[in-house]
C-alpha cells in the first residue's frame, strides 16, 4: 500500500515527523527504520527542522530515534552529516536515543558517541544551549 507521495506504507511510517516546536528545541521524530529506503526522507525532515531552528534562533535541533527500528550506515552518515550542519548554523543536533539498542548499538559501533550529542530524552536535549 503506498500513499500520495507513492510512499509504501513502512516508507511513510519511517518518515513520519513530529514537529514539535518547543521553547528552545525543534522536534523530528523518526519512527521505523532509517536506511537507503528512507534515508532521504530523514534528511529531508532534518533539513526543515534546521531551517525552523535558524529562522528563530537559539534552537537546538532534537532528532528523536527512540522508536526507530533499525539503523543503517546509511542512518549513521546522516547524524554525522547533519551534526555538522547544525554547528555551521550556529545550532546543535541533540540525538534522542533513550534505551533503544537498536540506535544505540550503531552508534556506538561506529564510535560516534564521542562525535554527536546522545541524550536520553527531549526535556535532556531542550537543555543543551544551541552553541
């Protein structure tokens, strides 16, 4: 099954964005699995996030990860990507990973929790200063 944009039913779920604008964060939720299916989709969602955050600064870009079920290389590459982008906007990417493995894991793999901010959850994120 697909919707409007031709997007499978799993594509959709795993692109699904919160856009939760709180006092000092800009909210995306991803949901599903983050992988060259998606991939684009996720970096779509964080680039109208990072826009919000700039348009309004100081805002730090929180990506919520906590209910994705798989993350690719492809996933990784985004983070760092994105993380960077974030601090030459004058922003900060905080990553949401809470007690979910399945992120965690990848992450810690590829040795970027020494590279990105990992928090626990969105009110630990919406404390960090933007830069």
């Amino acid at each position: 099954m697909t919707d409007s944009e031709g997007l499978s039913d799993a594509d959709a779920a795993a692109a699904r964005m919160h856009d939760g604008d709180m006092d000092t964060a800009v909210v995306v939720r991803l949901v599903g699995e983050i992988d060259l299916a998606t991939a684009e989709h996720a970096a779509e969602q964080l680039r109208a996030a990072e826009a919000v955050a700039v348009a309004a600064p100081p805002a730090v870009v929180v990506l919520d990860l906590s209910q994705v079920t798989f993350l690719g290389s492809v996933g990784l590459a985004i983070l760092v990507e994105h993380d960077q982008l974030c601090a030459a906007l004058g922003s900060r990417l905080c990553v949401v990973v809470g007690d979910n493995q399945r992120v965690w894991r990848p992450i810690q793999v590829a040795a970027l929790d020494g590279v990105i901010t990992i928090v626990a959850n969105i009110a630990a994120a919406a404390r960090w200063p933007a830069r």
